[in-house]
C-alpha cells in the first residue's frame, strides 16, 4: 500500500476506555476534518460496538469508520495493520507485555507510531532498541504522550522557553481533582502500575540509559533543594498544602528530553525533581503509608498475585476493574505547577553559573480529567503534530520524548484545542 493509499491515524485498542476517548476526540475535534480514521483491535464484535456507543454518545455516526482486525498476539495482523496507517496510535497496555511488537510492525511498515506509556523501561528499551531503524525509514515513535508525559515534559519546556534568562532548575507540583462523585482509575492502569514496580529491579535501566544517553552533559553547580517523604509546600501560588516525591515517568522523560536538546539544540540542560501535592497532612501521610505498603506488596510474588486479583480492595478504591464513571470523568482535573529558578543573565554553554539564582517564574499546566479525557486529547495532538507539521519535527526520524519531537511544532495550540492549556504565572519575579 502506498502512503497515499494509508489511512491518517489507526487507532489500535479502540475498544478500551483510552482509545474510545480518542475516537471521540477525533470526532468532536475541526482538526481532524480532512485525516481519515480507522480503528483496530482483536475483536471486529467489540470495535462495532464501541464504534456503536460513540455514534450514541456524540450523535455522529462513525458506525462506517473502516476496521482493522489486528492482534499483539499475531505479529502478520500487526504488519498488514501498519502497512495501511500513516501514524498508529496505541492504547493497549501494559506496555512492557504488548507494547514492542507494535513499535516493531510500525518501524518496519514505514509508519510512525504514538502511545500512552507511562512505563520507563519499555521507554527507553524502544528508543535502544528501534531509533536507528526508524531514522533509515524516516518515521518518528514518540512514547509517552497521555497524561503521563505531556503536561510535564512539555511543561518544563514552556517553562524554559518562557524563563526571563536561563533556567538552572525546576521542581514540579501535580494535583489530581476530583468531584463530589469522586474517582477511579480502570484497572488496567493498576495492572500497569503493578507490573512496573515489580520489575523495577530487573530491567537493567542502567546500561539502557548509558547506550542511549552515552555523551556526558553540564549539571549544575546549584541543585533543586533537597526535600524529604513528606514536607510543607511554602511556595505562594501553590496555596499551602504538603508534597510527596512523584512516582510517575515524568522525572526520566524531562531528563531524557534535557540531554537531546543539549547535544541535538545546544540548550543549557536542566534539573528536575517532581512532586504530587496533596491538601492537608493527613491525606499526605495516608498515601506515602499506602504507597509503601503496595511497593512491597508488588516485590514479591505471592502479595503481588494478591493485588492484581483485588485491584478495588487494595487500592481503596482508587482503581477499579469497570473504571470511572462519565460523570466522575467530567468532573475531575488536575494541575501542574512548574516552578523554575535561574539567572536572569545568560552565560555561554560552555561556562558555568557559581552564584545562586537570582530568578524566578512559575508556569501552571491545566486540564480534564488526566487519566482519559486529558490522555486521549494529549496522544491526539502528538498524531495531529506528526501528520500536520512535519516541517517542524526534528530532521531526522528516531525514537523521542515528546518534548524532542515536538517543541517547534504547534502542539501546545493542539493540546489547548482539548483544554489541555499552559500559562505563565506573572512576569518572572527576582530572587
């Protein structure tokens, strides 16, 4: 099949709560009026029906989207599947079990490729393992691009570029919103998280990190402040509250993104610690406890059989195997600070500031409800970049962050077009 002959965008797990919002959001969004769709997965049954519910839900009728029956589980179905996209996105997971035959079929077809991974390892084990091939076929796999990382690996980027001088360091502030109907995440993203901390230990990120990142960088002679399990935020926009270290991919993919712009860009790099801020101390303390107690848990092999078989229970509800409800979804949000400090003078890149900053900005990344509505309009816009800005991508193919990808394309138009918005907070203040 010829380029001219591919669909735009093949949504791959369109029968999954992720992949249903993106179908949605293709429907609902004037940006994709002129890109073709089709949806795939295992079940042509299950893609009729889901394409069935969206006709219902948004009262447009996609009962005629074309479908692609394709499987993790059939690496031919997954070669025809790619033979006929431009741009794939994925949203089946865990990446880690279904992730790299995907990126493979993709790379290999000519066609490039987007995902929803919050998951280091596999991350970074695509980009060792498929960047040189994807440069000789010119297409560009950019992972990461849901809730986990867009908000923040863009967000230091908004923050770098709108910082009165030079940016030495940032530390990052997420918090979730929840309506009076509460929240809960599906299970597949516990399955996710379960799966990644178990195999913390065994995935050798260190040698994968050194091969893809093998050139040494300037790190800073002022470091982010050192900060402990728990403490008071004093930072004035923040309004109080108490922050915990934050988990998630975002840390590994702002730094993966900081070394491509220093070696790819010449940009001074800089350093990040990221933090979830909760309201008050007690709910602080109640989930630093139950992040401990379900990291163990996730060790061994018995407890770890024990919290995938009662998600609900384990998790107090936090995931649940039938996900949120619509309304849940529509109520909930979150927030990103970034607050950066630096110099408001600029240095060459090959001096170094001894001083301490004597400036700073803060930025704030708002949206909807982060773990579909936010992720679906995210993972959206990075395709919506690949298809339409291709002059702005890096010049060559590969495997990158998103940040890397995209920071000269018009993605943060595309992510305000799903109410995914960044500002700057004020006009930078001296220290």
């Amino acid at each position: 099949m010829s380029a001219d002959d591919r669909y735009d965008l093949v949504i791959y797990g369109a029968t999954g709560f992720t992949g249903l919002r993106c179908v949605i959001s293709y429907i609902k969004s004037p940006l994709f009026r002129d890109l073709t769709l089709a949806v795939a997965g295992r079940s042509e049954t299950k893609l009729r029906k889901a394409l069935d519910d969206v006709s219902t839900e948004t009262g447009v009728n996609t009962r005629d989207v074309a479908i692609i029956v394709a499987s993790t589980e059939d690496d031919a179905s997954l070669h025809a599947m790619a033979k006929k996209a431009r741009v794939i996105v994925n949203a089946v997971g865990p990446y880690r079990l279904h992730g790299e035959a995907v990126v493979r079929a993709a790379v290999e077809e000519g066609a490039s490729h987007v995902d929803i991974s919050g998951e280091p390892a596999f991350l970074e084990k695509m980009q060792q393992k498929y960047s040189q091939l994807a440069k000789e076929k010119g297409v560009y796999v950019v992972g990461a691009c849901g809730w986990d990382s867009i908000p923040a690996d863009l967000g230091v980027n908004f923050l770098k570029k709108n910082f009165p001088g030079e940016l030495n360091h940032a530390e990052t502030f997420v918090q979730l919103v929840t309506g009076p109907a509460g929240y809960s995440f599906n299970a597949g993203t516990y399955q996710t998280l379960v799966l990644g901390i178990a195999s913390v230990m065994s995935d050798g990120l260190g040698k994968i990190r050194r091969e893809i990142m093998p050139e040494k960088i300037p790190r800073p002679s002022v470091k982010p402040p050192k900060r402990g399990k728990c403490w008071k935020i004093s930072e004035p926009e923040l309004h109080g509250g108490f922050a915990l270290p934050f988990m998630g991919s975002d840390k590994s993919i702002v730094q993966r993104t900081q070394y491509f712009q220093y070696v790819e860009e010449k940009q001074r790099p800089v350093l990040v610690e990221t933090y979830i801020r909760i309201g008050s101390l007690l709910w602080a303390v109640l989930l630093g406890l139950w992040v401990g107690v379900f990291g163990l848990f996730c060790m061994w092999a018995p407890t770890r059989k024990l919290l995938q078989k009662y998600p609900d229970i384990c998790s107090f509800n936090m995931f649940k195997n039938s996900g949120p409800t619509r309304e849940q979804m529509e109520q909930a949000g979150f927030i990103y600070w970034f607050v950066g400090r630096g110099y408001s003078k600029k240095l060459p890149l090959d001096q170094e500031h001894e001083d301490k900053p004597d400036q700073r900005l803060v930025v704030t990344c708002r949206g909807p409800d982060a773990g579909y509505i936010a992720t679906s309009g995210c993972v959206m816009s990075a395709a919506l970049a690949l298809l339409k800005d291709k002059e702005q991508l890096p010049k060559n193919g590969g495997v990158y962050t998103t940040a890397s990808a995209f920071a000269h394309t018009r993605i943060y138009e595309y992510l305000e077009s799903f109410n995914v918005k960044f500002r700057v907070e004020g006009n930078g203040a001296k220290i």
